[in-house]
C-alpha cells in the first residue's frame, strides 16, 4: 500500500504544517529537559533536587490549567498559541543568559519552569484540541498517530543531542546551547501557527467569573457522564504516578551506573525510540479496536519494564526496559486521547483536553517528585522498583473495571 494511503492526514497542509514546526519545536524542548535534569544533578547530586521540578511545573498547572481549557475554548485558538509560544522562547533565553554568566542556580532554575507553567498552562489544552481542527474526524486516529511519530522522534534525538552537547562541549557551554537552541526551535512552532486559517470560538464568551466557573463545572459534568473517558484518565494518572522515572535517570546513570551524560544521553533517548516505533506501528497498522483492554495492559507493561529497569546493572538492558517504558507509555496515549477525541464534541474539547492534561501532566511530574523523595530514603533502585509494582497493580484493579476493559470504539 502506497505511504499516502498509510498517512493519510498529511494530505493537509496545514496538518502538515504543524506538524513540521510541533518536531521542531518538540526537538528543543526535549534539549532543554534533558539538559536541565543533568544541570540540576550535577549542581546538587540530589534526586530531590530534580524530583523539584515536577512539583514546581504542577502548581501552576493545577491552579490555572481549568482556566486554560475555558479560553482555549471561548478564544482564537491560534492567538493563543502565538502569545504561549512567545512566552515560553523568553525563559529559554533567560535560562540560556543566566546559564552563559555563571549566574544559575536551582533556585532560579526552579523560579524560571514555574513561570513557563503558567504559559503551559494555557497552551497545553490549545494544542491537545488543535489536531481535531486539522484533519477531518475520520482522519483523527491517523494523526494522532503521525502527532506522536514526531513528537517521539524529538525524545530520541532531544535526549541524545543534550548528552553530546554536554559531553563534548563541556557542561558550561553544552549547557547554554541546549537552552539557545530551545529557545530557537519556538520559532518553528510560531512560523506553522501563523499559517493557518483564523479559529474564531465556537462558544460564546464567559462574562465574569460565575460563567467562567460554571463552563469549567460543564466540562466536569460532561466527564461525569463519560465514565469511560474518566477511567482512562485516572489510570494514567496513577500508574504514571506511582511508576515515573524520568526524575531518577541522572542519578541512575551517573550513581548506579557510574557512566557520564553521553550515556545518560543515550539512555534518555531509549526511550524515545521505543515511543518511536510503538508511535509508528499504531499509525502503519490497523486500527485497534478494543482501546480499553490495551490501555489496561499498557499500564501493566509500563509497571513490569519499569520493575526490571530498577533491578538490572546492565546498561543495555536498562536501555531495552527503559525503551520498553517509552513504547507502553506511547501506546496508552495515542489510545486513551482517541477515546477521549472522538467522544467530545469541538465545542467542549478546549475543556475536557485542560481537564485530561491535568491527569496527563500531574500523574509523572507529581510521580517524579514522589520518586525522588522515596530514592532520597530509600535508594534510587528501591524507589524504581516499587514504582513498577505499584503501576502493575494499578493495572490489576482496571482488569476488573468493565467500563473501561470492555470499550471498543468503532470509528
């Protein structure tokens, strides 16, 4: 079968369009996080001190992130983006200038994510929304699948460009170019966003603060009625919460391991690469039909990989469970923001997405602050291992959900 008939979503410009500047975009992103958990590593040689950063980028989300899913659906869509995007490229600037000097400190570092949270906030639900714009519905599950070949092509290349960066610039000056060329890469993103089509809202605007809170109320009670799309939100949260090791991979590398940040780079990007091929599987093949049950037992995969990664020495074992990771992670995704899409009319998408990135987000960044503070007690390998067990068993209790195990969507 021709690729074009394999993918059909990129028949669109503007689909194709954001998808080029979202990898960009995406590519620096992942320089950054990267660069910036070795960063704080090697500043403090804490786990906590990296398990910091999930709790830091989690506040502003809770607080603002419901906020965020009215206005991405009473406004421009692409306005928004604009003015989130510039947001965020300005605190890469800063943490690249700061860096640069010798002015950095994790107090700053930690100050600096707080505030591009907050531009997260409000971008988060906009481009989880945007995709259905895109393409049209019958479309949607193949890009959602090309969505997720680039963004984890840029957790390969993100991860493994930080590591070399780091390694063979030294860390002062690799350091400062993963934050430059972060802050570069928003460029892509802003320059695919200009080009498409004005989004008016499909919804009439809030006017003071009762509306505004009883839109959000609406979304909830949409969610309340959709237990299946509740369930798939709140198994993700979990296991992502009890299993998350991306706070830990420094400390695992460099202690554990006894390996620098080439390592560390290519251990990082495993992950991608599992997410990768998982991510282009779901796109070649055909569609899953029994999403619930998969959802189910990618969450037990997540946990099992998880487990042995804790236990293993062996670099390249650790790289083989830690892809492992990346590709359940993946397909949990792509298959639970299916669900959600094609169940959730447009005019409540901006929503019910700021309602589902509040799961999808505070799951592994609340999950990394409890991993570090766990290893911080009891050991890096301990803090991983029970993670993984406690996400199998997540895993167990949704077998006997039959809401969500049973859900089969035909679309």
């Amino acid at each position: 079968m021709a690729l074009a008939d394999r993918l059909p979503a990129l028949g669109h410009r503007h689909f194709r369009n954001w998808t080029l500047g979202s990898f960009v975009s995406n590519l620096g992103g992942q320089l950054q996080t990267w660069g910036m958990f070795w960063h704080l590593d090697a500043m403090t040689h804490q786990p906590l001190a990296v398990g910091y950063v999930g709790l830091v980028r989690v506040v502003p989300l809770l607080i603002l992130g419901l906020f965020g899913g009215v206005v991405a659906d009473q406004r421009d869509r692409r306005k928004i983006l604009l003015t989130t995007q510039t947001g965020m490229a300005s605190t890469a600037v800063a943490m690249a200038a700061l860096t640069l000097t010798g002015h950095i400190t994790p107090a700053i570092v930690y100050a600096l994510i707080a505030f591009e949270a907050i531009f997260r906030a409000y971008n988060g639900p906009v481009r989880q929304s945007m995709i259905a714009n895109l393409v049209p519905t019958e479309l949607l599950p193949n890009a959602l699948g090309i969505n997720g070949i680039q963004w984890r092509l840029s957790e390969v290349l993100g991860p493994a460009f930080s590591g070399l960066l780091i390694w063979g610039l030294g860390p002062h000056l690799g350091l400062t170019a993963c934050y430059v060329l972060n802050g570069f890469s928003f460029l892509a993103m802003i320059a695919a966003v200009i080009k498409l089509p004005a989004m008016p809202p499909k919804v009439v605007r809030s006017r003071g603060a009762r509306e505004v809170v009883a839109s959000i109320a609406e979304g909830f009670a949409f969610l309340k009625a959709s237990p299946v799309i509740a369930n798939a939100m709140w198994i993700d949260f979990w296991g992502t919460f009890l299993a998350g090791a991306q706070a830990l991979l420094p400390a695992f590398v460099r202690a554990e391991l006894g390996l620098g940040p080439m390592w560390y780079g290519i251990m990082a990007a495993a992950g991608g690469v599992g997410a990768m091929f998982a991510s282009a599987a779901l796109t070649w093949l055909p569609p899953i039909r029994r999403q619930g049950i998969w959802v189910i037992g990618m969450i037990a995969s997540f946990g099992a990989f998880t487990l042995v990664f804790g236990l293993t020495r062996n670099f390249w074992l650790a790289a083989f469970c830690y892809a492992g990771i990346g590709a359940s992670d993946m397909i949990s995704t792509v298959l639970r923001q299916t669900i959600r899409q094609l169940a959730i009319p447009d005019q409540m998408r901006g929503r019910l997405s700021s309602i589902g990135m509040i799961f999808q987000i505070s799951g592994p960044q609340l999950g990394d602050y409890e991993a570090a503070g766990v290893a911080q007690v009891a050991g890096v390998r301990a803090s991983l291992i029970l993670g993984g067990i406690g996400a199998f068993a997540v895993a167990g209790w949704y077998r006997f959900n039959g809401k969500l195990r049973d859900h089969e969507h035909k679309a």
